[in-house]
C-alpha cells in the first residue's frame, strides 16, 4: 500500500504532461525581425503555437537576410517566444563560395546549440535550409527529442539542376544519404504541395528507403491584412503611378531561380505602348542585372524598388494588376514561389512564367485565375498581356478567382491548424 500514492502521482504527473501543450523549439536560418518570406512563414508559425500554450524557442541566424543590414542579436524576444541567434559568416550572398560559408558555418553552430544548448523542449521542427535536417537529427540522436522536417526547397537536387554541384557527384550521393537519414527517423516529414511531394518520396526511394511518408501542408499569406483593394483607393498606387497603368508586378526576391529577363523582354517589345507597367519590388542575385538591362535598353516602362517594409505589404502587393510568379525550369518540382499566395490573397491575376509540371501551373489550371507562359517565350508573354488588356473582364474575373482560390485553400489558418495537429500527433497528444 505504500507504493500506490507514489504510483499515482506518477501517472497524475505523467498524464498532466501529455496533456499540457509541447515545448518547441524551431530551427529556421531566417526569422523575425527579417521580412523575406522564409522568415515570415516560421516567425508565423512560431507565434500561433505560442498563442495555444506552446513555450517556444527559436533556433535562427545572426547575419541579416539583406545586405547591408546590421547584424542581430544573440538573445532576443518576439512577445513569449525567445530567439537564440547562433554565430556564422556573413558573406555577401551574390557569391557562390559566399552562401555556402553562410550556410556551413550557420549550419555548425545551430548543431552545437541543439546538441549543447537545450534540453527542455518536447519536439523539434527543422523548416529546412540545405543540409539544416542534419543538425535537427543531431540533435535527435544526442537528446532523443521527436523531430519534424519542413522541406520549403528540395536539396541537393536544386543544387544539381544549377550546376553548383555534379549529378553523379561524390557530394550528391553523399547528401542522398544524410537526407534519407533525416527523412527516415523524423517522427513527420511536411512539404508544401503535391509534386514536392512526389519528388521526395522518389529520392527517399532512389536511396534505397523504404516508402516514406510525407505530409502536405500549403504555405499561406496574411488574407486579412492582404486583400484586393481598388488600385485608385491605394496610397502606393498613387505614388508610383500604377494607378493608370496595367502594371505587372513582381515583388519579392530576384533570385537565380526567377526568369525574370522574359519579363524585361516584354517590356521592350511593349515600350511604345502607353498601357502598360513594369514594377519590380525587391533585391537578389539577378537585381543588378535586371537593372542593368533596363538602363541599356532605355525601358521606359520599366521601375524598381527596394523591399517594401512589412507594414506596406498590403499596398504594394495591390498595385498591380497582373502579379508574376516565375522560376526557372530547373526547380520545377523542387519548390513552389512564395509570392503566388501573396499574389492570390491580394486578388491579382497571376502570370504564371512556369513549366507545365509545377504546382504554380496546377493553381491556375485548376481555379482559372491567370495565364501560364513557358519561361522564355517572349512572344506568348506579349500575347497574353495584350490580350489582357483588350480584355479587361477577363482580366477581372481572373482576379475575383485568384482571391476565391486563396480563401479555399491557402488561408493562413488552414496551415496552421494543420501544423498544430501535427506536433500532437508527433507528441502523442492528439
């Protein structure tokens, strides 16, 4: 009779355990207060969970997202969830040896503060940069906390199909190998729709693994602060004259993987009309080129500017009127723009500058909300807008779907409620 009282406290203790929320801790290369999309999507994440009860901690970078940006603060605070910044290089990321210091030395320090740094968490999510899954299964292996992979770009693939590094590479085999690993003794693998799906359980078998399974969780956009909005109501639109224009927008990130010299030739194909503008918001890799090409060629209709702060998200992504959404045909497969959820909240009809085999491309087959062009087809791309604007009915019954299709499938809501099932299921608490 003895043993029983302590019996019962024990399970008392145990089930009260089960039953309280999870402590999390995120590991992520990007977060707040950074604007990029990557960033948002986690620091998202991280404050809805700790809006249900979850102590939540984040794992991060201390070097700036842009450049030029001041470096940030090893401790730091976003309400309840805590920030921990882990040291790393960084490098200008134009250059290639540049990102991938940024990366490795990033990618160390993070493994030393999961293996060393905390202990009191009940799950893991790793929202993955390249390689990021292995200092999330390190972790595991030291502390034997559950772990869930959030794959937002398929590695090394991605890194194949660039000619960063060689199909039948030592380093590809190799990295088909560790991903296998993490794939397979992660307690949830999520992805972000259904080709990158596919994708990875293709690998998972081409490593010799047996099936896995992976969860489909759609990223989002704010649809309450993001919504369509009259061009001549907006603020932003007034300022930059797009008010009077057919303007195409892009806005986010001018990476290596966007096909946006399509979009600076249609530019030039259409500088005498008077209908139309060209708006570029943001920074990356092709920036300084796309500027470059603008200024020699003398576009008229062509104008850029720098990231807009969060706080005018909501007037700088309704500007327009057609909101591109491109990669290059190499990453068909491997990731889905982020801007296209953005794009589809503000009730912008998407120009889909894709391959027929990407998620961007079902989105506009399946809800009728935009145009697919192959990237690189000039003429078709001219075609389109044209017709667009000789027809502007059609343009606007794309834009009333694009909104339509967001509400039904991409609301924010949606999402989190999905990865808050998940981290019960993985907790055993759901």
């Amino acid at each position: 009779m003895t043993d029983v009282a302590p019996a019962v406290a024990r399970t008392a203790t145990q089930a009260a355990a089960a039953a309280a929320p999870p402590r999390v801790l995120i590991l992520t290369h990007y977060f707040y207060p950074e604007t990029a999309a990557v960033a948002q999507f986690t620091t998202e994440i991280a404050q809805d969970l700790a809006r249900r009860g979850c102590d939540v901690t984040v794992v991060t970078s201390r070097a700036p997202y842009q450049r030029h940006a001041p470096s940030l603060p090893a401790d730091d605070r976003l309400g309840p969830v805590r920030i921990r910044r882990a040291l790393g290089t960084s490098f200008d990321k134009r250059r290639l040896w540049a990102r991938m210091s940024n990366l490795a030395t990033f990618v160390a320090g993070a493994a030393v503060e999961l293996t060393l740094g905390f202990r009191g968490y009940d799950v893991l999510m790793v929202c993955n940069a390249p390689l990021l899954g292995m200092a999330g299964w390190l972790g595991w292996l030291v502390r034997r906390r559950p772990y869930v992979c959030i794959v937002e770009d398929i590695y090394p693939d991605l890194a194949v199909r660039f000619g960063v590094i060689g199909e039948r590479s030592l380093v590809r085999r190799l990295w088909d190998v560790l991903n296998a690993r993490v794939y397979a003794d992660a307690a949830a693998v999520v992805t972000l729709g259904e080709r990158m799906c596919a994708t990875l359980c293709a690998n998972h078998a081409r490593a010799g693994r047996p099936p896995l399974t992976v969860r489909i969780i759609p990223s989002w956009a704010d649809g309450d602060a993001i919504r369509p909005l009259p061009k001549t109501d907006n603020p932003f639109a007034r300022e930059h004259g797009t008010h009077e224009k057919l303007t195409v927008l892009y806005s986010g990130n001018m990476g290596l993987a966007h096909d946006l010299e399509t979009v600076i030739a249609a530019a030039e194909c259409l500088r005498n009309d008077p209908r139309f503008l060209f708006l570029f918001i943001g920074d990356g890799g092709k920036r300084a080129r796309l500027v470059q090409m603008a200024a020699e060629k003398r576009l008229p209709n062509v104008k850029f500017l720098p990231y807009q702060p969060l706080e005018r998200l909501p007037w700088s992504l309704t500007c327009g009127d057609v909101s591109v959404v491109t990669m290059e045909a190499a990453a068909e497969g491997l990731l889905i723009p982020s801007k296209i959820y953005g794009a589809l909240a503000a009730g912008q009809a998407i120009l889909g500058l894709v391959g027929e085999a990407t998620e961007v491309a079902d989105i506009i087959a399946r809800h009728g909300c935009g145009v697919r062009v192959a990237p690189g087809d000039v003429t078709a791309l001219v075609a389109a807008l044209r017709r667009l604007a000789d027809e502007p009915t059609e343009l606007s019954t794309m834009q009333q779907r694009a909104r339509t299709c967001f509400e039904t499938h991409f609301r924010r809501e949606l999402a989190l409620d999905a990865y808050w099932r998940t981290l019960l299921s993985v907790t055993g608490r759901g």
